[in-house]
C-alpha cells in the first residue's frame, strides 16, 4: 500500500510491521520534500512517525479521539487522514493548516497552537463520554517540553484523581519542544531514557506465588500490596511520580520500534483509569541533518534538502528585528548586570539566545511557563533587578492575570518585550498577534510603545530599560525591518508618551502606530498625487497617549485615521477616539486595522492585501471615507 492510498487512519489495521515501516518511509518523504519546498516544522513531525503509525494501529478511529498538543507534531496525523494530495498546500494561503483545526478534518478533534492543553482537552472528552454513556477511547499525546506547562500539570492532576475514567496519555519525550528543555520534569525524564525499559510485573506473578509450598493459597489477601510493592520497586523515579499521582505508568518505550509501540499500546488500552505511555523519540528522526541540529531544524524556511541549507533570497534584506533587539540587549546587558533577559523556551525565536550564550548569568529559561515566567519578573523586580520578559504577544496571552495582579496591580518595573506582534503569516489565528494592544492598554500603571523601524526599536529598547516607575511594554513584529541605519552604542531613550510629526498637510490627520507608521507616510504619498495633503503622525506610545500632539491636531483638521497592526476593536485607534472625546473634540475618525476576524494562515503580505491595509488600499478608504468627490481608482 502506498501512503496516497490511505485516506482514513483505520486503513492501517491489518498492516504488516513491514507494511508499517514503508508506509513511515512515505510519510518521512512527503514531509521532507514538502517543508523544503515551502517550509514549515521538520524535527517534530519526523520524530512521532512510528508512534503516530503504531498508536494508530491500535485505535478505531471512527470512534476513538487523538488530541494532539500544539499540533505541529501532528504531520504525520495529516498525512494519513486524507490530507496526502493537499500536502503541498501546507501552511500556504486556503491550504493545509500547520497546526490541528477542527473545521479542517474530522480527524482533527481539538485544534490548539499553544503547548499544554491536550491532557485537558482529552479528560473533558472522557468525562463527557462516561456522562453519555459512550465507549470510545479518549488519547492525549503531548511533547516533554509541553509537561513543563502548569495546565499540563493540572490535568494530570484531576485525571489522577478519577480512577475510574480511562484516559491515555502518550508522553512523547524528544528531551526538546523548541529549544532543549529545562526544569526538573525534563531532567527526571532523561535520567529515565538513559535507564533500561521498565516492564511492569507481569500476569503470571500471582500464579508463580499460588505454586510456593504452604504460602501460595494462604497469601492471597496479601497479594494485591505485594504487587504493588514491587511495583513500585520496578519503575523508575519518574515514573513513580505519575503512579503517586494516580496513572498507571508504561515505559520509557522506544518511540521508532513499532513492534514494541504496539504491544504497549495494545496493553495500556486494556488498563482501567488513567495511563501514561512514555515514549522516547529522537526529534528530526530519518533526517541526519535533523537528528544533530535539533534546534535548528524545529522548523524551516524552504532549504535544500541535500545540504540542509536555506535557500537564499533573490536580494539582501535587512536584519530581523528580533536580530536587532537581541544584539541590543546584549549590549546594555553587558554594561548593566541588573538587566535578567526571561524566555519562556523561545531563546532562539526571541533572540536571546545570544544573551545566553554572551551572559549566561543574566538568562533565564523557564520552560514552557509563561505565567511563572511574568511572576518570576516581579519578584526579580522587587529586589531590584531590569528584568526583560521577552514572550510572544500571543503566548504572553496565557499569563494575563500574573501581568494585571502580580506586576501592573503592585506598579512593578518589569519590561516586556511583545515578539511577533501583529500578523504572523503561515502560522495562523492560533499565533497572530492581534491582541495584545487592547488586552494591556486597559490595566493601570502600564507604558506601551511601538517603533516604527528597528532603529527606533534600539532606542525604545533604551527606555525600557530605563523605565523604572512600573511596567512597560514594546510590541514588535515577526520579520525584517527597513534597512534604515542602526548605531552600536549610544542609543538615547524616548521621552515616555511623546508622539513626532513625520509629514504635514491640512486635509487629513494619519495617525500610525508600530509597523504602520511607514505604511502611513506611503498611503499619505498616494494621496497627495490626488491633491490631498495629511499631515502624518509616528505615535510611539498607545498609552500614555501623547495628547498634546494629537489632540489639536485633530481638532484643527477635523479628519482623522488611525492605523495599527492589531484588532480595532478596543486597541489604538479606540484610545485615540476615547482621548478625543474624553477632550470634547467631536470629529469623525476612521479606525484601519484588524477587523474582527480570524486571520488565517497565508504570508502576511496576502493577510494585509485581504484585510485593506497595503499603502495604497489604506489611500483608497481615506479617499472613500472623506473625499469621496476625488475617488478614483488608487492603482
């Protein structure tokens, strides 16, 4: 059978281990040919094959659900449930979603994009089929990296306090999720994987014990905690741990042997109440390249598959501006040992991977733990430390109530710094950076700023660092920056809440914020050649917004637009239409941003053509909104 065959995972039954093995050749193949080509996540898919195929294997998937953790270990999981012939399309505009969507495929029964929601997903799922009275199998398959989250530790938890819910969970331990793992958990997990395969006592014990002279028949009551005791003896720390906590505990498994993938699933399917299956997997499996750069190749622009290489751009680009904020930290941190970078296993995606490797004292990586990345901030804060949260402005979502209460509410000096803020591209709604402008810029004592470029990115790098009144946030995008030129050392910080005027003109008053600001001068161009002139504003600061500036302004021209990179509902175009009103300037403002919707996955420059927001799209609902007798087309 070749993979392009199957088009539902139960056409696996039956299949030889032999069978099987091709059938993980395909599947390692497609996946490789296809993140080469259009990019996309390598080492995990490559690392759950086998597992996928032999967990697969034992299940009936007409009724049994996998939930998959974060998704994008799930492959392999596309691979065989029918989305083979739409492969190519992975991650690209209207095509194949990189992470699990349940809209997508009915295999596909929970969608999640951030780490440690799984265990959760699958008990509601056993809960709810107990409650109905149904039969099917509920499955958990979460990374060693994902179990550093507290949610997972929370549902394993509950499920450990319901013996009587069967509940699978496959631990797949790659000792990595996106960088190598820290904490306590993972360290117990290695120690584990470099011991023997621990096999539970087996079904005969209690017959072998029935067959000793004059003890056999009389030991019976005792049995059940003689079992246990030496169960006890026989697994391994770790494992251990999971029994206290009320699993049954199976492993560590070799993750590429399917034979024994099998067997064990096919036991842990017959154990009442939780399990845990600790299956040991090498990350970027069958792809050599892979297997050594762990880190490296967690995910992939398109590359040449023979070398590993990426393929090179048509022309030079400037550099990231995640490059640009790591390397200037790196440099006050070096003059600053107060200065403590915080990641929340992102150091490669947020750049501090080089302050790790510069000033290993001043690095922290908390795992996979957002909230206790933002409270370990405050009480850095509180001895006085400059600590620099550096979190994606989707996941610093998940630490929302530690930002309010345990730093805004007690007006702690912490610096976050928002990473792929704004539109995010192939990843999709589950990484877009929509939110964070509204869900801040309502919590008191908070700064919030964005640079139009990365020069004026180090200078804002600055005045977080300097900042030491309570907390402030940078919101900064995913990608390059503009090329403009960038200083060494030297930089000077911004005066807190002070706008600038980059262009004059008396017919419109553009307001734009972070990344929209450029877009603003160019919309603002395009409108001239239409005998429009706007006067054009870099806000910096949402909050404090500078008033002084905007205010009169807008008072004066009596046109206003707003632009920003974020939902419109409740973020900066709203402050901007507050503070106007708060001043009883009534003028009609038009807000241009994120409308509210899910923004899909496709390259951010297809989500901004979808959404209105290229320069001359922006033109064009200017002219629509307050010149609509000089429309015309805006080509």
């Amino acid at each position: 059978m070749h993979l392009s065959e199957i088009t539902h995972p139960n056409q696996l039954h039956g299949l030889s281990i032999r069978q099987l093995q091709q059938i993980a050749r395909q599947i390692r193949d497609k996946h490789l040919q296809t993140v080469a080509e259009f990019g996309g996540h390598l080492g995990p898919g490559l690392g759950v094959v086998e597992l996928t195929l032999g967990l697969y294997q034992t299940l009936d998937l007409d009724r049994d659900k996998v939930i998959w953790d974060v998704g994008h270990q799930a492959y392999p999981h596309k691979l065989i449930t029918g989305r083979y012939s739409d492969f190519h399309t992975l991650r690209q505009k209207d095509g194949i979603a990189g992470y699990l969507k349940r809209g997508e495929n009915k295999f596909d029964h929970f969608g999640a994009g951030h780490a440690s929601t799984s265990i959760s997903a699958a008990l509601g799922m056993a809960l709810a089929r107990d409650m109905n009275g149904e039969k099917f199998k509920a499955v958990a398959v979460i990374g060693d990296g994902a179990l550093t989250g507290g949610m997972a530790l929370e549902a394993i938890n509950h499920a450990g306090h319901l013996p009587k819910t069967n509940l699978l969970v496959v631990l797949n331990d790659n000792e990595m999720s996106i960088s190598p793992n820290v904490g306590a958990i993972p360290r117990y997990l290695n120690k584990m994987r470099l011991s023997p395969p621990v096999q539970f006592i087996k079904d005969n014990f209690e017959e072998q014990f029935k067959h000793i002279p004059f003890v056999g028949e009389s030991l019976s009551p005792e049995l059940g905690r003689i079992k246990e005791g030496m169960k006890r003896l026989a697994v391994p720390k770790v494992g251990a741990v999971f029994e206290e906590l009320g699993f049954t505990y199976m492993g560590p498994v070799d993750g590429h042997n399917l034979e024994e993938l099998i067997a064990t699933f096919q036991q842990a399917h017959q154990i009442a109440g939780p399990v845990l299956v600790h299956v040991a997997t090498i990350k970027g499996k069958g792809y050599e390249l892979a297997e050594k750069d762990q880190v490296g190749y967690h995910a992939q622009t398109p590359f040449n598959l023979t070398t590993g290489k990426a393929i090179p751009s048509n022309k030079p680009k400037p550099p990231a501006y995640a490059k640009v904020f790591s390397h200037t930290l790196v440099k006050l941190a070096e003059q600053n040992p107060k200065i403590i970078g915080i990641t929340a296993a992102m150091a490669t995606g947020t750049g501090l991977d080089k302050l790790q490797a510069k000033l290993p004292n001043q690095y922290i990586d908390v795992g996979i733990a957002e909230q206790h990345a933002v409270t370990l901030a405050a009480g850095l804060a509180c001895e006085g430390m400059r600590p620099v949260a550096a979190i994606y402005s989707t996941f610093l979502q998940r630490a929302y109530d530690q930002i309010i209460h345990d730093v805004c509410i007690q007006n702690l000096p912490v610096f976050f710094c928002l990473d792929r803020a704004g539109i995010v591209g192939s990843d999709g709604p589950t990484h877009q950076g929509m939110y964070d402008i509204a869900y801040l810029r309502c919590i008191p004592n908070i700064v919030m700023m964005a640079p139009k470029d990365e020069a004026e990115m180090q200078r804002m790098v600055v005045t977080g660092i300097e900042h030491t009144t309570g907390p402030i946030a940078m919101r900064f995008p995913r990608g390059n920056g503009y090329g403009v030129p960038l200083m060494e050392e030297g930089w000077e910080p911004l005066e807190i809440g002070k706008g600038e005027i980059l262009r004059n003109g008396d017919d419109v008053l553009i307001i734009g914020y972070g990344t929209m600001v450029y877009p603003s001068m160019q919309a603002a161009e395009i409108l001239s050649e239409h005998g429009i002139e706007a006067t054009v504003i870099n806000a910096r600061f949402v909050k404090p917004l500078d008033t002084e500036l905007i205010v009169p302004l807008a008072q004066k021209i009596g046109r206003v637009v707003t632009l920003e990179e974020g939902c419109v509902m409740g973020g900066f175009g709203s402050a901007v239409a507050e503070a106007l009103l708060d001043a009883d300037v009534v003028v009609p403002v038009k807000r241009i941003g994120i409308p509210d919707v899910l923004v899909e996955h496709a390259t951010p420059e297809e989500s901004k053509a979808e959404l209105g927001l290229t320069s001359r799209q922006i033109a064009e609902r200017v002219l629509q909104a307050y010149f609509q007798k000089q429309v015309s087309a805006v080509i």
